[in-house]
C-alpha cells in the first residue's frame, strides 16, 4: 500500500475505550502466530463485544479508503490490496470497476 498510512481496527478499538492496549497486544500476538482476523479473535476471545468491533469498521469506512475496508473486513489480504492497486495504477482504473 505504499506510503499510506491505514487507518487501523485495533488502534480505533483502543481511541474508543473498547478494549485495551493489553488485549490488543495479546490478540495481534495470537494473531501472528496462528493467522485470523483481529476482530474475530478479539470477539472470540470475549476482548471485545461484536457491536464495538463492527462500529469500529464502520468508522475505518467512513474515514478511510474502499481497500482498508476490505482488509478490516477480512475480504482481502494486504497482498491482495497492494497488487489490486498496482494494477490499478498500470490500467488507470478505478479500484472495484
């Protein structure tokens, strides 16, 4: 994705109170080890209601871009994002025509 900076779902969870930097840390630790959404395993995990972890997407939606969407939603990788606006940029389209 460049020099974007991605507007991040734990980061939002955290800004909002909804769970703490400790859980967070705990879940991106798991994270790493055995893959998965952060959402999910923060709901799984009861570090965070499934109402605050879908408030939080909205909130990334509404201030960020279509391709952080779909990486906070699980729809695409951040390997999948960057080749789609590679190709984006080699065929000057719009991204998700």
């Amino acid at each position: 994705m460049g020099k974007q900076n991605p507007v991040r779902l734990g980061e939002i969870l955290v800004e909002n109170g909804w769970i703490s930097e400790c859980d967070l840390k705990k879940a991106l630790d798991y994270q790493k080890m055995y893959g998965g959404l952060l959402g999910n395993i923060l709901i799984d995990f009861g570090w965070a209601e499934e109402s605050k972890v879908l408030e939080a997407i909205k909130l990334i939606h509404s201030k960020g871009k279509l391709g952080e969407l779909l990486i906070a939603l699980g729809i695409l990788t951040v390997e999948q994002l960057d080749d789609a606006l590679e190709f984006q940029q080699k065929s000057g389209g719009a991204l998700g025509h």
